[in-house]
C-alpha cells in the first residue's frame, strides 16, 4: 500500500486564508484545473490530504496522444498499439486505431503540476459551508478554514461537497464499480484484457505492462462482488507474485458537475466513463473544460454563475455517451457467464472495421485534441437559450 508522505508534528501548521481559486484534490482533474489557470494571475490553493504524485489508484494507462499533447511524454513507461483480449479457450488480438501508453503516475502529476502557478498545501477536507449567490465559499480543513469564491470539488468518488442525500451514496449501494490491482515485477510486450468469469462475472481482469513491472487486477461492475481472491487467482494462472496491493471505488454513473454554487470534476462528478472504468483521460478533458470557465471568471469575461451554467450544460452533453457505455457494461456480465455467447460476441467484434470503429468513437468522447483546442486567453461564447 502507498506510504503517506504528508505533514506531520510540528510541519502540520495551521492554514486559512482567502484565494482567488480552491481547488480541493491534486489528482488528475484537479492538477489539469490549476493548469488552465497559469498565467492569469489567480491566487490558487490546491490542497490534498496526499503529496502530489503520493498516492496511484489506477493501472494509469491512457491514449497516448493525451499525454502528447499535455506534454507529459517524459512519464510514458510503455506504448501499445494492440490489445490482447482472453476469453476462456480462445484468445484476440485487437489492433487499435491509437495507441494507449502505460505512464509513472507520480512523474506525471508532477509534470503536470509544473505546468501550474498555484500553492499547494497537505490538508484534509472535511466540509464546506457555501456562501450563496456569488458570496465566498468556507472549506473547512484539518488545518483550519479556508475562503473563494472558485471551489473546486476534485477530491474523488466520494463528493466530500455535494448532496449526501442526492448526488452520493456509500458503497455497497452506489453506482461504483471497484477495483484492486497489484504490482509485481515483470516485463510484457501485451496490453491485456481478460474476460472471464473464473475472476469476475460482472466485469473484466487486466495485465497492463509498465516498464519493469507489471500491472495486474481485477475489476468488478457490482460494488458486492469481493475482488482480492480474484486477483490472487489471476496472479497464480499468470505467474506473478501478488506485490503492492492497491484499490479503489470506480464511479460508473454521470453526476451533477455543479451543485449549490461548487465545481465538480474527475471522479467527484462521476467523470469516469462505464464499462472500461477509464477515468484518467476523461479527468483530464473535464478537468481542462473546467480550468478555462473559471479562468474566465477570474479575468472578469463572465460571472461565476455564467461559469456554473456553462460547465455544467458541457458535462451534460456527455450524458448520451456515459449511458450508451454504461448499458454495454450492464451487458458484460450476462455475456461472460455465457462462454458460448462470450466467443461469439467477441468473435463478432473482433473484425478490424468494428474494431476501429468502436474505438474512434470511444476516443471522441474526450478527444485528445481538446486539450489543444482553445487559447487560455479566449473569450467562451454564450450559452445557448
């Protein structure tokens, strides 16, 4: 399990302070925020109860020309242009119309992070006090109290300032997915998918090489369904030693991107998109479309509300893609179960033109070239009526 590398004694001083930008949670979404902000002359706070870089929750796998274009190549471990898919007695080879590369988690944040003009500060949030219409937010922290007008909630599954009521529900309940991976040594050339109900029914097994390790689990879609004996089991038939176990809840439903005034992005908006559970890119994109709103808002060329309206109504014109893939994962495990219909559909599937389509339209839910887009500077257009 990861080690904390957070304050502790005496280095745990207090922290308040008003900023121009929150931003709470120094992942994916979070750091991608901070990078839009970058030379706008914000105050921006980004605080984590981990260091930058502290703490991988994911295989951390992504489209290679997100990190192209993001300019974080120099965290890139290995690069795949095929997948290997494993069904029970028969195997495929999937030759993708991208490639995905497997990348050092903490080289990346902390490339990503460099990238940024912010403060960052180990605390751990607790909760918020919103400040209404266009008044200061309060975030109240295991350090102290802190102020802006600009929160940002990046903080993962759990939606510290949302609606416990509404938009979260606790585990074994909520629409999440979970997942446990572990890490031994090893080296592969195969990008690996395993569909096979010996690990999991309602879900998929992965062995996804990085380097000199190798990235092994198992992934459930029914947050019920135990996973750390399927993955023992998926380490004995691969031969690995299961070594440096980590895990996390995977949220596989869209949630509101706003709420009461606070910013949602990455896991906390349910920002990960079904039946893969990939959610780096997709922190990313989102974490990138909200950094430009609220740089907006700073430089005075909209209002916060202005802001609300407009991420918000961007999140939610993905809605048709996340229920489109969370249908094909509520598919999976009947499929799986069904060795038979497993071959066949996989057959099916498997020819190159559903292959390359399948995955272009997949890629163009958060397409790379977003992040490349539109100037830092550039006025947002209005919003539809």
């Amino acid at each position: 399990m990861p080690v904390r590398a957070t304050k502790r004694g005496a280095e745990r001083t207090p922290l308040e302070g008003r900023y121009d930008v929150l931003i709470c949670g120094a992942s994916f979404a979070g750091l991608a925020v901070a990078r839009e902000l970058a030379g706008s002359g914000a105050d921006v706070l980004v605080i984590d109860r981990y260091e930058i870089g502290e703490r991988q929750t994911s295989a951390c796998a992504a489209p290679t020309d997100w990190l192209r274009n993001l300019r974080l190549e120099e965290s890139i471990l290995q690069t795949f242009g095929s997948l290997l898919v494993h069904t029970p007695g028969r195997s495929y080879r999937w030759k993708l119309p991208f490639t995905f590369s497997t990348f050092d988690y903490r080289r990346l944040c902390g490339l990503l992070a460099d990238q940024g003009d912010f403060t960052f500060e180990t605390a751990k949030v607790e909760s918020v006090t919103r400040g209404g219409a266009g008044a200061d937010h309060t975030v109240h922290t295991d350090r102290g109290d802190l102020s802006s007008p600009l929160v940002v909630d990046a903080l993962g599954w759990r939606r510290v300032m949302g609606d416990l009521d509404g938009a979260t529900v606790q585990p074994p309940d909520a629409r999440l997915s979970r997942g446990l991976e572990v890490h031994p040594a090893g080296t592969s050339d195969d990008l690996t998918l395993f569909l096979d109900g010996r690990y999991v029914t309602p879900g998929y097994s992965w062995s996804f090489p990085a380097g000199d390790e190798v990235r092994v689990g198992v992934g459930s879609f029914d947050p019920r369904i135990h996973v750390k004996d399927p993955t023992l089991a998926l380490c004995e038939a691969e031969g690995v030693e299961p070594h440096g176990f980590q895990g996390n809840w995977i949220p596989h439903q869209l949630r509101p991107a706003t709420q009461d005034e606070i910013f949602f992005a990455g896991d906390s908006a349910g920002h990960c998109l079904p039946t893969t559970a990939e959610g780096i890119r997709t922190a990313l994109y989102f974490g990138i479309a909200l950094g430009r709103e609220l740089r907006a808002v700073h430089e005075g060329r909209q209002t916060r509300a202005q802001a609300l309206t407009r991420y918000h109504a961007f999140s939610a014109r993905h809605a048709r893609a996340f229920r489109w893939l969370l249908w094909v994962q509520d598919q999976v495990g009947h499929v799986v179960k069904r060795e038979r219909l497993l071959r066949g559909v996989i057959g099916t599937i498997s020819q190159q033109w559903i292959v390359d389509r399948f995955f272009n339209r997949y890629l163009a839910v958060a397409p790379p070239e977003f992040a490349l887009e539109q100037p830092r500077h550039a006025t947002p257009e209005p919003v539809a009526a």
